[in-house]
C-alpha cells in the first residue's frame, strides 16, 4: 500500500515504536515512507523492560538504522510523570538522538484520557496519573533535551 501511495506522490507518514523487524521494514516499507515518526519511551533497559515488558535494544538499533538510513524522522518521548519525564531518562535519550545524527525531538505531553478507555476494556491501570501535565513540567522537560544540544519541536 505505501508503495502505491508514493507513487501517486502521496505523503506517507508511520508511527512506530521500532520494535520491528528490521529486514522486512528496510525492504517492504523504508522506501516508501516520507516520514518517520519514531517513538522513544526509556533509554535504559532494565527500566524499559519494567515499564514496557521488554527489551530496548532492538528499539534502539533499529532507531540508529533508520536515522542513518532516512532523511526525515522525527524522534518523539511521550512524557510519563515519574517514569519518562525525568532527567536522567531525558538526558540519556537527547544523547541517542544526537548519536544517531538527529538535531531535533517531539516531547509529548502526558494525556489521561487513556486512563477511561483503558477502565472500559477492563485493563488494569499500572499507573494512573489523573491530570494533564503541566505547563512547568512540560518547559522543565523541554529545558533538559535542550540543555544536551537537542531542539524541541511542537
């Protein structure tokens, strides 16, 4: 489908996670794509692998790949009070942004409205943080990936 979209010069745009085969996706989709946008939660395994249930470092080669690899990709931290949004966590990902060649970032700001949906599907709720996240603690985020010679786009 995406090949057929380029070629009616169709803008075409992923979100991934990056959990992927690579193989597959360089040959069937990559050269179909206009842009990538490519989501990061937790630089540091152990806490990806708590917070998400598995590994990063298939996420983060394919990440590095697909820098390499593509002109337009836009890396993107959805921002979870107390397990995405901390400095540490910031820092460590603004520095594989800019490892893999990329200038630019996306910080998402934390959205509840998962929470209600997540409640009528039955699903628990491994955290549950009921407000919309600050003004402050977004520019305090945004401060961060500043600070390691990242630029915040919105």
């Amino acid at each position: 489908m995406a090949a057929r979209l380029r070629a009616r010069d169709v803008h075409v745009l992923i979100e991934t996670c990056g959990q992927f085969d690579w193989d597959g996706f360089a040959e069937h989709l990559l050269p179909h794509l206009s842009t990538i946008y490519f989501d990061l939660k937790l630089a540091d395994a152990a806490r990806h692998r708590q917070w998400v249930g598995r590994d990063n470092s298939t996420i983060h080669e394919n990440f590095r790949r697909v820098a390499r690899d593509h002109a337009d990709v836009l890396p993107r931290v959805p921002l979870v009070p107390g397990i995405t949004d901390d400095e540490e966590n910031l820092r460590a990902l603004a520095a594989l942004v800019r490892s893999a060649g990329l200038k630019r970032m996306a910080l998402l700001p934390y959205n509840p409205l998962w929470i209600t949906k997540r409640r009528a599907l039955g699903m628990d709720l491994p955290y549950a943080h009921t407000g919309w996240m600050s003004k402050d603690d977004l520019a305090r985020c945004e401060s961060v990936v500043a600070s390691e010679g990242v630029a915040v786009v919105h």
